[in-house]
C-alpha cells in the first residue's frame, strides 16, 4: 500500500497520514513519515550495494 501511493508521488507525510485515516483504530498501521523515508533510503542503499558489487565482480 505504501509503495503505491509513493509511485503515484505521494509524500512520506501523506502516505502516513491516509494511513491513519483509514485505519484509526489499528495502530500497527500507523507509521511515521520517517519510518517511510528510512525504509526509502534502506531501498536505494540495498540497490547500489548490489550495483557496485556487480561491477566489481564483473571488473
């Protein structure tokens, strides 16, 4: 679900805030914009670690 609405250029803020709309009552659903921002970050991390090790095994 988060992963959608980023690719439709929603912002860390908004996803969590729809989060928290549609789920009041389920607090596991509720998620800080910087939990959303650091698995982002993790992602990009995990992409260029597997980038680079390609290249150096194919170097």
């Amino acid at each position: 679900m988060v992963t959608s609405k980023l690719q439709l250029q929603w912002s860390p803020e908004q996803v969590a805030g729809w989060l928290r709309q549609l789920f009041p009552s389920y607090e596991e659903y509720h998620v800080s914009h910087e939990t959303i921002y650091r698995s982002q970050v993790a992602a990009v991390m995990r992409l260029l670690t597997c980038s680079l090790v390609q290249v150096k095994i194919c170097s």
